[in-house]
C-alpha cells in the first residue's frame, strides 16, 4: 500500500482534474455519444469479454495506454482520474493484477462500480501451484517414468528438476559387499504393479530439522513438508524448498540401505517470476536504516576482482526521524512504485537529496576501481535505504557508507543482500569475507580437509568443494599446573601465568611438547599409560557409556581374557585387573597389534585399549613404560592413524548426489518418509553439465497434468499481493470453458450498469459462448489425435489449457516473455535446449525476437507462438477467437497431432 502521503496527494488530484472535467471532457462526450457508457478493463482479454457481450454499444478503455504488462503495471495519476470517470471497472482477479486493491481503495467514494470476471465452470476450483505441484510429484512417483540413480561418496551424477522418478540406489562403501546393488539398472516392477510403493514403512515423524549429525554444513531447510499426500503412495514426504540459481549437493540417509527408493523433483510454477531481473524476490534486494548526524554521508561501490557486480544501482532513500528496524518495514510499503517508476541519475562523483516520503535514484559507476555518491543529509536524522543490489556485492577493502569525516556508518537493522553484520574491521581481511570461501569436504567421513586450499586442488584428490561461512578460529586457555582448561582471552591467560593453546583441528597432529603440556600430570617430561589413557577418555573417545545396561565383567589386559573369577569391581581392580563392560557378546581371543585390524570394524571398549596399548608399547622404544618426546613422535603417528581409519561413518548414509537449480523458486522433492535428504549448496553450478544425459525421451507425461485433486480454496484473490507471490495461476481465461463463465460473470455486471442494454448483452454473450462450446471440441478433438503432448514454453501461464486437454507443459527459465534477456539467459536456454533435444519451442507473441533468432541459430528449434492475451496483439485484426485458433494450430501442428506416435 502507499504511504498516505501518496494517498492524500492522489485523492487532491483527482478532485482537482474532476472538476476541470467540463471544461475538458468534450471529447470525451463525442466519443459516449449514441452508447450506454465507459466501462474501464485492466487487460486485453478481459476488454474482449465485453466486446464480444457489449459490442459498440459502449466505450471500452484499457487502464493501460502503453500496452504495459498487467503485472509490471503502475496506474498514473492521469489513469486513476479516467477510472473515476468511467461507469464499470472490470479486472480479472487471482492476483493478475497486483494495484487494483489499491487502487480502488484510495479512490474511495469516486471509484466506479467494479467487479472481478475470472470464473470456472460449476464444480471446478482454481489452480493453485502447490497443489498442481504436490499431484505432478505424486503421479511420478506412481506411474513414472522411473530412471536409477546410483549414489556415490565421490563422483556424483547430476539430476535435474524435471519429469521423472530417480530409482535411488545407495553408494558401495569400499569395505562393504553390496552386490546386490549393481544390477538394478532398471525399474522393472513399476511396470504393472505397485508394490514398490506399499511396504509397511512405519512412520518417522521425528525427520525434521533437528539433525545433529549435520552440523556446520550449511544445509538449507524445507519451507514446508507435507506428510502423507493424498494422491501419492503411502508413507510419502513432500518437502518444499525455496532455492537460488546453481548446484546443491544432496545427501540422502535411511536406515535401510538394502532397499530401493523413489524420489521425483519439479519446480513450482509460481507467478510472473521472470520480471524484477537480479533484483531478488521482490523490487529490491537489501534494506538497511541508519541513524544519521553528519550533513553529508557517501556511499561508495566499489570494483571485486576487477569488476564492478553491475554498472549501477537503483536506490530508494527514505528521511525518518525514527530509524528503527520496525519503521524499515513500514516504510516498505511504498518502495516498489517508487524503485520500479521515475528515478533520477547519479553519476559517479555526484550529489543527491532525498526528499520526504522517498526519492529514487539510480547510481552509475564511473571508470575508477571505487565510485562515489554523496547523499546531502542536513536536518536528517535517520535514513532508510532500499537497494536491487546488496551494497556487499560492492565492496573489497571499505565499508560502503561513511560519514563526512570518514567514519564508517553501520546499520540500525538491516534484511536481505548477505549483511555480515559489523564492518568494525574492514580493509585487506575485510575483502577477504567477500572472496567466496569455501571448503575441501571428505563426503565419506564428514571431515573438512583443510590441507586442500583452493577447488581445483581438492577436487584433484576426489574431495568435493564446498561454500562455507567465515568463521574465527578460537582457543583456550590451560593451566600447566592443574592441566585443566578454562575459556579466557589470550592477554588475561597469559597474564595469569598460564599457556594459551589455539584449538586444533581434528586433523592436525599435535606436537610431542603440545601432548606433554596438556596430560603430563607428574610433570616428569614423560607420558605414563595411565596419564594417557586417563586422557584419552577424558577426550571424548570413550563413546561406550551408552550400555548402562550392560554386564560389568572384570579384565585382563595382560592375556585380552575376561577373568570370571572377579564379580565385582573391589575384588578386580586389587588384583591388578580391569573393572570392564562387557560391550561384546563374542570376544575375539586373537592377539592385537593394533595394525591388522579392519579399518572400519566395530571395537569394544577392551579391545580399543589393547590395540592402543600395543601402539603404546611398539612406539616405547626403551621399553620403560615411559613415552619421551622422541618416542612420543611415533605415538601421536600410530594415534592419528588410528583415529583416521576409526573415524566414525554415520551408517545412515546412503550416498550423495547433486541437482542443478536453473532458476531460483520453490522446488518439490517427494520421497519415502523412510528416506532423509539434506541439501547443501555446492561451488559455482553452470560450468559443467556434460553427465547430464538426454531425457527427450520421456514422451509418456502426457497425463502429468491431470491434476484432479487440487483443493478447494477460492480465498486467494487478495488483489494487494505481489505478483512474486501468487498463489494460483490467474490465465484461466485460456481455458474456452472457463472463458465461457466468465462471459455470464461480464454479462451480469453489464446489466446492472447499463440495464436499458439487457437484451442486446444477452443475445450476443449466448452467441459468443456458442462459438467457444465450438472452440472447446476443436481443441478436444485436436490434443486426443496428439502423438506428442508436451509442449516447451517459455512463460508458465498455460494450466487451465494444461489440465483442460491432458496437455504437459514445461517451462524453459531465462526467455523473459516480456523483457529483453540477457546474453547469459539466452545461452542458458540454448544450453538447456541442446541438453533436452528440444526441437519446437513455443514463446509468447512479444517475446524479444532478437533473442529467439539468436536461439533459432544456435540449435536449430522451431518457434512457434502463443497468445496470452494480457497485452493487445500487435496485429489489431486479431481478437480473442483468432488468436485461440493460431494457439490451436501451433500445438496441433507442435505436437504433432493427426500423426501416430
């Protein structure tokens, strides 16, 4: 909504231009002359509505003078007074257009009579995409198509969000043995029966967020999971993330390795997504307020690596006398118009004064590696700033806004744009948290391999590279006399008199002075057994007190015997023996010398220290039953090995994977609620694609669009919602059915305007909808001859068509139907057309033909059109029954109907 302000300004011109309509409507008087009155229309098809009912009887206006978009759309003062003065408003409704509300609402008592037209037939409910989305998933994983996947610890295979169901196989461990793995290469049993989808899978509903195991891997959660859907097979989880544009690694965990699992990922169709171009979610990417108390402030943007994140910058700056992170919110309300209207160019080295209630800018950069921008801030106590870039993407070696004096200026609050908080410390290290960090992952042991610095070199060694958040080593302080460790700051550790230890990673070998330091109790400059062992409990390898139940048997290290003359600890321990669980059913009398064992085998707790203590004893090279630091040399090597080779592996992992994400949204992943996947967003994303095999072939999804259990809600039609966030797809005026309801909803509303018109506008809506009964069994019978019924677009308005005649629609991301892409959409698409063997793709009429050609010669596709009618065409011959039959003929002729498969 506007601030008020904005509302009061509107509200005085609109009274103000009203009153000179006398004096100036004269034309407009010729124009009503011999017709019952105005009637205001938000787009071309709903203008046609009433052409097909009113005829010339009355005086049809688009809101629109520009043939703008429905969606990109912004009413002008000089629109809002021709709508004050037009008889009838008639808008489609389901968020199509997203300033109605609005509108209508700061028109008050001078706003026309007004009604929505959108409509289906008796019975039929709106096409809301998660339900569209929660059937496709469901209908794959029941019918298919099926493709195996064999997951790996290393050499992942991609996948795509796209029509088929991954018949997912768990990775092969190099100690395991499963054989009976490798030859389920196919998805035979789906064939003709279901019971691959039935098992009696006992339900897990402690799957959430809480997964311990996982800490530290900047895993992205689900926005939703739904549990059990309707039309899916039993025991199935939906889970519904919201991700960007790259690659994701995902790790997939059951307790059943043994069995084959589904899982099928589509994106969720979702609104006019393609507008906004890299400005985030919404109109713009970053918000930040500031207190301010200087009469100058500059903002600077600077080079990364060279080159500026983009050559400017659209800015909305809001005074506030109360710069809180609450009034940044508020204050929201009004950006989009302003960001998205008029906004006056900066130049690099330039001036500026944002005024109250909001002013636009749009900085340009200058040549240099740092530009500048002065905001005149006297008598301006605080500023809210709203951005379409992240002011981080602009910044290496400085804070982005500072005072007059220099001074770096932090936020009050801030949201979006990848903030890091305190910019207390910028210069060289500062440029280095926007250098995209990242780490060298062991996938098999869950382990950072901290020794491979850069991708390159770690993807050498068969680990996987991985983004990872800056974080500041830390460190302890220990007391070398009580050997205990206390958290402290280096300075006051070391003026106690104590040692200050960095904190090692768990892959880095401690030195022999580090291990005496730290467990030498009787400070005799060697390490005993007892202090060892002591400390190596005490370290968090003793992970066998989980047997509280367990029997306590009495043992002896000496022979690895139990001795079962000893029941109880007293008696042990005084004959020189150990007090023991007995965490074993089946010792193994074998002698240990900690070398030959099997790497990953499982170890009782007397058998971990036996193994332990021949090390102990191979490394005493005097055999004194002391550990000198020589000695200790070859210990701490023996230990790291050991600790290496028993690394813990999570046995419920089944392997990993990696999907790559062509355009950021919702995506679906529906599996068994017996299986667990995690994402983690991976390096880069676009370079590589080359294992991604063709998947033309899956002509069989024709039926994917049957969606017949969408729900019932028919309350999201709030006309004040952003066109980011529908929730339904509002084309519906594409289905001739739905179009005929709608004709009765236009019909209605006419009458009751223009009562003395009734029988004309009835006589011509029954003609109107004979001719689109007509229509409906063209199409009908047209899609039933169809030996192909998936259709390539590049805009997802096609649902209502979609579910009416069993058509599959898929959209190709980054062919903006209404802009002009840019040079890497275009390749995008053209790299997704070669990948798929796409060879008809079908665009919408105002679609950059520049674009397209350069599409046309780089793969050689067909281009065929389809019309959506929110603009009018730019032939004016046409109307709304000529352009469903070109619609008709293009996927007739697309998906090569009246020919046998």
């Amino acid at each position: 909504m506007r601030n008020n302000w904005h509302k009061a300004l509107l509200v005085s011109f609109v009274l103000i231009t009203s009153s000179l309509a006398g004096c100036l409507g004269n034309d407009d008087e010729e124009d009503l002359e011999g017709k019952y009155g105005t009637v205001m229309v938000s787009t071309y098809h709903v203008g046609e509505l009433v052409n097909a009912i009113a005829g010339d009887t009355v005086n049809i206006e688009m809101m629109s003078q520009d043939n703008i978009p429905v969606h990109d759309y912004e009413p002008s003062l000089e629109d809002i007074v021709r709508l004050g003065e037009a008889d009838l408003f008639l808008y489609h409704g389901l968020g199509l257009e997203p300033w109605v509300g609005e509108t209508l609402d700061s028109m008050g008592s001078d706003a026309p009579a007004f009604g929505m037209t959108h409509a289906l037939p008796t019975g039929e409910v709106d096409l809301d995409y998660e339900s569209m989305l929660i059937s496709d998933l469901c209908e794959l994983l029941t019918e298919g198509p099926y493709e195996s996947l064999h997951l790996s610890f290393d050499e992942m295979s991609e996948i795509h969000a796209e029509p088929v169901a991954h018949s997912i196989h768990a990775a092969e461990h190099e100690d395991d043995d499963h054989d009976d793995h490798g030859d389920e290469d196919d998805h035979e049993d789906h064939s003709d029966e279901e019971d691959g989808h039935d098992d009696d899978h006992s339900g897990h509903d402690d799957h959430g967020d809480d997964h311990d195991g996982h800490e530290g891997h900047a895993h992205t959660e689900a926005e939703e999971t739904i549990t059990n859907p309707e039309s899916c097979p039993a025991d199935s989880v939906i889970q519904i993330f919201h991700l960007e544009e790259g690659e994701y690694i995902i790790e997939f965990e059951s307790e059943h390795h043994d069995e084959e699992f589904d899982m099928a990922v589509l994106k969720m169709n979702g609104g006019h997504a393609h507008h906004h171009h890299g400005h985030g979610s919404g109109p713009f990417e970053w918000a930040g307020i500031f207190e301010m108390d200087d009469a100058t402030h500059t903002w600077t943007m600077e080079k990364v690596d060279g080159s500026y994140a983009d050559p400017s910058m659209r800015v909305v700056l809001i005074p506030t006398d109360t710069p809180t992170e609450e009034i940044m919110h508020d204050l929201e309300d009004g950006v989009e118009a302003l960001i998205e209207g008029e906004c006056t160019i900066v130049e690099d080295g330039e001036s500026m004064t944002p005024v109250d209630g909001g002013s636009c800018f749009e900085w340009h950069v200058g040549t240099e590696d740092i530009s500048t921008f002065t905001i005149n801030t006297a008598g301006i106590s605080g500023l809210a700033a709203y951005t379409a870039h992240s002011p981080y993407e602009f910044e290496s070696t400085q804070h982005y806004l500072k005072d007059s004096a220099g001074n770096d200026v932090e936020h009050v609050a801030e949201e979006g744009g990848g903030g890091h908080g305190d910019h207390g410390d910028h210069g060289d290290e500062h440029g280095d948290d926007h250098d995209g960090h990242g780490v060298c992952h062991d996938m098999s042991t869950h382990e950072n391999r901290e020794e491979y610095e850069t991708e390159e070199d770690c993807e050498a060694a068969g680990y996987i590279w991985m983004e990872e958040e800056h974080e500041e080593g830390h460190g302890y302080c220990h007391n070398t006399s009580t050997h205990e460790n206390y958290e402290s700051t280096e300075e006051d550790c070391e003026a106690a008199g104590h040692v200050w230890m960095e904190e090692e990673h768990d892959d880095e070998e401690p030195t022999p002075e580090e291990i005496l330091e730290m467990f030498d109790t009787n400070n005799d400059s060697n390490l005993s057994w007892d202090e060892f062992w002591a400390s190596w409990e005490e370290d968090g390898h003793d992970d066998h007190d989980d047997h509280d139940d367990e029997e306590m048997v009495c043992y002896d290290m000496s022979t690895h015997q139990i001795d079962e003359q000893y029941t109880n600890q007293t008696d042990c321990e005084a004959a020189g023996l150990m007090w023991t669980e007995n965490t074993s059913d089946d010792h193994d009398d074998d002698g240990h010398d900690g070398h030959d064992e099997d790497c990953h085998s499982e170890h009782t707790e007397e058998e971990e220290m036996s193994m332990l203590m021949g090390m102990y004893n191979e490394s005493d090279a005097d055999s004194n039953g002391l550990l000198d630091s020589s000695e200790l040399e070859t210990f701490i090597h023996h230990i790291m090995e050991f600790e290496e080779c028993h690394e813990e592996i999570d046995e419920d992992v089944m392997g990993y994977a990696t999907i790559h994400i062509e355009a950021e949204g919702e995506y679906g992943f529906a599996h068994s609620s017996e299986l667990e996947i995690f994402l983690m967003m991976g390096e880069g994303g676009h370079d590589d694609h080359s294992d991604h095999d063709d998947h033309s072939d899956h002509d069989d999804h024709g039926e994917e669009d049957d969606h017949d259990d969408h729900s019932d809600e028919e309350d999201g039609h709030d006309e004040e919602g952003h066109d980011e966030d529908l929730a339904y797809d509002p084309h519906s005026w594409l289905d001739p059915l739905a179009f005929k309801s709608q004709v009765d909803v236009v019909l209605q509303h006419l009458i009751e305007a223009f009562p003395e018109g009734e029988d004309v506008f009835t006589a011509n809506a029954e003609e109107f909808k004979s001719s689109l009964d007509k229509m409906h069994v063209e199409f009908s019978e047209s899609a039933g001859t169809c030996s192909d019924r998936t259709v390539v677009a590049n805009h997802n308005a096609y649902s209502y068509l979609a579910y009416r005649y069993d058509i599959q629609f898929l959209t190709v991301h980054g062919l903006d139907p209404e802009g002009e892409p840019s040079p890497e959409d275009v390749a995008e698409v053209v790299e997704h057309i070669k990948e798929e063997g796409i060879t008809v793709l079908f665009v919408e009429e105002y679609t950059d033909q520049s674009s397209v050609q350069s599409i046309v010669d780089e793969t050689g596709v067909s281009i065929k059109i389809l019309y959506t009618m929110e603009m009018a065409p730019s032939d004016s011959d046409d109307d709304y029954m000529s352009m469903m039959n070109k619609n008709l003929e293009n996927l007739i002729d697309g998906m090569n109907c009246g020919q046998t498969a």
